[in-house]
C-alpha cells in the first residue's frame, strides 16, 4: 500500500516521493493516521478499510477540504490525493494531505479564527441548502439532498435522520413525524443566508500553523452558519477571543440563542447513534425537552 501511494503522490507532485519512515498518529474513531515522510517531504495519510466499494467517507473528506480551501477564507490542508487500493483482499480507502505541524493559538490567534469563520460564512453559495453529494459526521451518513427551505431541510435531513437511526437501533422516543413538524414550523419564518459551513467545528478541528488558523475534518453543506457556532459551544467553548473575533465581523442574530439547543441537538443525537452510553439519555432529555417547548 505504502509504495503505491507513494507512486501515486510522486505522479500527482511531479516529484519523486519514496516512503522511508511513516509514525502513526492519533486519529478519529473511523480511520488510521500516519506521517510518512523522506530525506525532505512529510504528508499525512488518513486510511481506513472499507465495508462496502461505495462507502467514500475520505473522498467526501476531500471533497469538503476543497470546497473549504477554494473559498479562500481559512486555511485547510491541500488534498494531495485519495483512492482505493486492493490489498490481500481488503479495500483500503486513503486521503493524503499536507502535512501541517500544529501549536496551541494565543487570544489573538483565536480572535482572527473567529474573523475567518465568520468570512467564510459570507462567501456567496447557492440559494438552497444542502451539498451536490451525501458525506458523513463522523461516520454516520450525513444526507444533503438540496432543498429551498432552511426549515424543512433541517427538520428532515437533519434531526428527522438520526431519529430514524436511534429508532432503528431501538431508541424511538418520540412520534418521529410530529417532532419533524413540530421543528419544520418552528424553524419557518427563520430564513437565514445559506452558508457553507464546516458542519463539525469544534476544538478538537481547529488548529494553528505558523500563527495561522486551520481547519479540518469537516462535515460540510450549505446551511444556517448558526450551526457552526452551536457546535462550537456545545463541547466546551472555545475561547472568548473566537467568538468576538466572529461577532466582530459578522455578527449573530440576537435570536440566535433560541436556536442553539435545537442546532446542538443534531449533534448529541449523532453521538448517541456513534457512541450510545450516557450520549443516549442525554439526547433523550433533549429530544423531549425541545419537543415540549416547540
């Protein structure tokens, strides 16, 4: 394996590319991370083994660092390239990119973070929301089929979704239709400006390269730039400075607050669904709660 994508990155760079160390690197929860480097070059390479020929979680991954990366906000790490090799009758699926060694960001750092988020919010997209191709949020499969209404791409595609997963692991904790309903007319009459948006920004995504911020892992669509900023305050908030840094460019609508639990909500479902435990009583107390309030 390790030849060959060092055959394929020597062919993409135009520069001979031979592998002569790889350290393994802690990594997500559905993939291997490897640094693999020679005498002058370091990349860092995601690869996985693959259940089924369709199952493209990294080529979404590339896809989603792309778009990011061409919306000239923040920096990403470039995609050098990705694949699928057969290997003793495995399929491994792989994603090389730049190899960006991170620091820990100062105030300042984290303020102009808070800046580029906001901007890449800004960045004209298409009047729907959702994605040209379905990707994952960790490894559930994230659904992006377009669609014009904020409310009821939301309602459906987001929260409706991983109801229907968590009921058909046996947690159905709610008539799925109704609670659908009931967020598709609460969300109506909001209509924000669609966004492309990282769709899982949370510490653990963000780093600093040179005093510079970078983003990555994203779970990206078009979608209410609102959403970034629940997931950002959802598992420990990031530092004061990013959220002033945002609101100093582009700042949040004062009815942003009664949005966030039901934003955050898609996300603890999702944990439920990944990792069940104490994320399965939890959704299940928001599940009712925000039905109750709506």
């Amino acid at each position: 394996m390790w030849q060959f994508i060092s055959e394929t990155i020597s062919e993409v760079t135009g520069n001979l590319f031979v592998c002569q160390h790889r350290q393994v690197l802690h990594g997500g929860d559905s993939h291997q991370s490897v640094m693999i480097r020679d005498e002058s070059r370091r990349f860092f390479v995601k690869y996985r083994d693959m259940r089924h020929p369709n199952d493209l979680e990294l080529d979404a991954e590339a896809d989603g660092l792309s778009a990011l990366e061409k919306s000239d906000s923040i920096k990403t790490p470039s995609v050098i390239c990705h694949g699928v090799i057969e290997e003793n009758g495995t399929l491994h699926e792989y994603l090389v990119l730049q190899y960006l060694k991170m620091q820990h960001g100062s105030s300042e750092l984290w303020r102009r973070c808070g800046e580029q988020i906001a901007t890449l919010h800004r960045q004209p997209t298409t009047n729907r929301f959702g994605w040209q191709r379905n990707n994952f949020i960790g490894k559930s499969r994230q659904i992006n089929e377009f669609h014009s209404s904020w409310a009821q791409f939301y309602a459906e595609f987001r929260i409706g979704t991983m109801l229907e997963l968590l009921a058909a692991k046996g947690h159905k904790w709610c008539n799925i239709d109704v609670c659908v309903t009931r967020i598709h007319q609460y969300l109506q009459f909001h209509q924000p400006l669609p966004s492309l948006v990282h769709g899982d920004l949370w510490h653990g995504n963000i780093g600093f390269h040179h005093d510079v911020p970078v983003i990555f892992d994203p779970a990206v669509y078009i979608g209410d730039r609102e959403t970034d900023i629940a997931m950002a305050e959802l598992f420990g908030r990031l530092p004061d400075a990013f959220y002033e840094g945002y609101q100093a460019t582009w700042s949040l609508d004062p009815d942003y607050a009664s949005r966030r639990k039901l934003y955050q909500l898609y996300h603890i479902l999702n944990h439920a669904v990944l990792f069940g435990g104490q994320y399965l009583n939890t959704a299940q107390q928001d599940v009712h709660q925000i039905c109750q309030q709506l």
